[in-house]
C-alpha cells in the first residue's frame, strides 16, 4: 500500500503527491486535517519514520507556542497528543509504503521509497 498524508493548501504536499502520480502511482490520499490520525497512528507513523515525535512537529505554528509546546521537558506522548488534537502540528507531507516512511521535505524525498 502506498499512501500518503496531504494538505492539498501545501505546494511541497502537492509536488509530492505530482511526483508520484507522474511514476503511474496511485497512493491512499489522506487529507490528514479533514481526517486526523489518532495517537496511535501517529506513534506509528512515527516508528516507520524513525524520528521522535518532536522532530514531527511544525514549530512555525501559532498553537506550537499557545500550547508551550517547546518546552524541553514536554514527552513523546504529550507532544503526540498535541499532533493528535492539533493535526496541522503535523509536518507534511508523509508517504508511507511498505512499512516504511518519509516526510516529502523536499518532496524529492519521498522518491527513495516509491
């Protein structure tokens, strides 16, 4: 399965979802601020892309500072509860292919599992 988490107002999302469609893909598209994922994919998400939950996360944000989210001392499950309850937190866009993924920034950077 090939999918891909999406925000159609982001250009690198699109250039990423471009870049497969031109390889003759058709990825799962999901519009991950229409259809959030819970923590538990998140986690996941996160356990395929093999970085913590704080290098996931878009600190350019205006809720990033609301909710204190810099703070150091902030855990793996608080910062993905954020993403959870908050999902434009959530950088993008992520492609996500046999057990394996990659955020698109640049959207070149998915090409290494298509």
């Amino acid at each position: 399965m090939l999918r891909i988490y999406h925000n159609p107002r982001c250009s690198k999302s699109r250039a990423a979802l471009t870049l497969l469609q031109e390889r003759g893909l058709t990825p799962d598209v999901v519009e991950y601020l229409k259809t959030p994922p819970d923590a538990g994919q998140l986690a996941t998400l996160l356990k395929q892309l093999g970085i913590p939950a704080r290098a996931l996360l878009r600190s350019g944000e205006a809720i990033y500072r609301e909710l204190g989210l810099d703070d150091p001392a902030l855990g793996e499950d608080a910062l993905i509860a954020a993403m959870a309850a908050h999902p434009i937190l959530i950088e993008r866009p992520i492609v996500v292919r046999d057990g394996k993924a990659v955020i698109g920034r640049p959207p070149e950077n998915i090409l290494s599992i298509v």
